[in-house]
C-alpha cells in the first residue's frame, strides 16, 4: 500500500533554501537535489518502515548522491507520511 506525503512548513524551508543553494552552485545540481527527494520520498511512501528509527518514532532516510536526510513520522492511521525536515548532515544539527 502506498502512503500520502505531507511536508511540513519546515521541511519546505528545508527544501527551498537548499534548491536555491545547489541551483546557485550550478550544473543543474538543484535539479539533481529535486529528482533524489521525490526518489527517497516516493520510496518512504512505498516502503515507510524500510528506514530506521533516529528519535522515538522519528524516522530518517539519506537522499541519494547529497549529504542531506529526510526526516519522517509514520501515520498508520491515515495511511500518511508526514515529512519533518530535511537535514544538511555536515551542518550543526537544528535541534541543539
């Protein structure tokens, strides 16, 4: 069964924000970053629980080809997959 992603307004700044710095960078890696989220995104809605477990029932996925993870929360209930952030693995983490 497949699940329905929701990003929230956070994991759209994520989003945003790192586009606009890969596009800035060039040679269409912004487009590059896009096409490995929608991949990690479209497998967590397919395979939710493949990805581990990173805080309670936070769960976290590595977009292929960058340093960055998706984070996700599992609504079995809903049959939804609600997207926290997306997280810059070199950078200080956001929640220090």
């Amino acid at each position: 069964m497949r699940y329905t992603p929701y990003i929230s307004k956070n994991a759209t700044a994520d989003i945003m924000n790192t586009k606009l710095y890969y596009d800035a960078k060039g040679d269409g890696l912004g487009v590059k970053f896009g096409s490995g989220l929608e991949g990690i995104i479209d497998r967590i809605c397919t395979h939710p629980k493949a990805f581990s477990i990173r805080y309670k029932d936070i769960r976290a996925a590595k977009i292929q080809s960058f340093p960055y993870l998706v984070f996700y929360r599992i609504n079995l209930a809903e049959q939804a997959i609600q997207i926290l952030r997306v997280f810059n693995t070199h950078q200080k983490p956001f929640w220090k």
